[in-house]
C-alpha cells in the first residue's frame, strides 16, 4: 500500500468488513501488517529479503460474499 506503515495502517482502519488481527487463520477475512506483529522481531535487513515492507498488508480470505470484500477493499484504499 502506498504510503509505508502510515498508508497500510490508514488502509486497514478503514476497513469496515475485513478486521485487523495478529492471529491469522479464521473464517472470517483478516488484515495483517506483517512489519509490525509477525516479523516485527526481524532486523531490517532481513525483512526487506524477504519482501516485507512497511507497505505490506497480509489478507486471510474467509467466507464472507466476495462482492462485499470487493467493496470494503475498495473504499479502504481509497483513503490512502
């Protein structure tokens, strides 16, 4: 997301469908800021090897209609 960790965090409270959690693995749909809760323990260095920015946003589908998803996706990058 553009911006870095302020974009991807303005993305992620916006959400009105997805919720945010540090857990992943549910049937409900779920945004993770990897840079700050599952790799927030790696060095820099390490964290760019491996693709993870302060841009990134991990999303765990669930069972909610996509159409919906689509939308709350939408309306929440249109704030960054």
């Amino acid at each position: 997301v553009a911006g870095g960790k302020e974009g991807a965090f303005r993305f992620m409270n916006a959400l009105e469908i997805v919720k945010i959690s540090n857990n992943l693995g549910d049937a409900k749909t779920i945004a993770t800021h990897p840079a700050t809760t599952t790799h927030q323990r790696l060095p820099p260095e390490q964290k760019a090897a491996l693709g993870i920015t302060p841009g990134l946003i991990r999303l765990s589908l669930g069972l909610e209609d996509p159409a919906d998803l689509i939308a709350d996706l939408a309306q929440a990058l249109a704030t960054v």
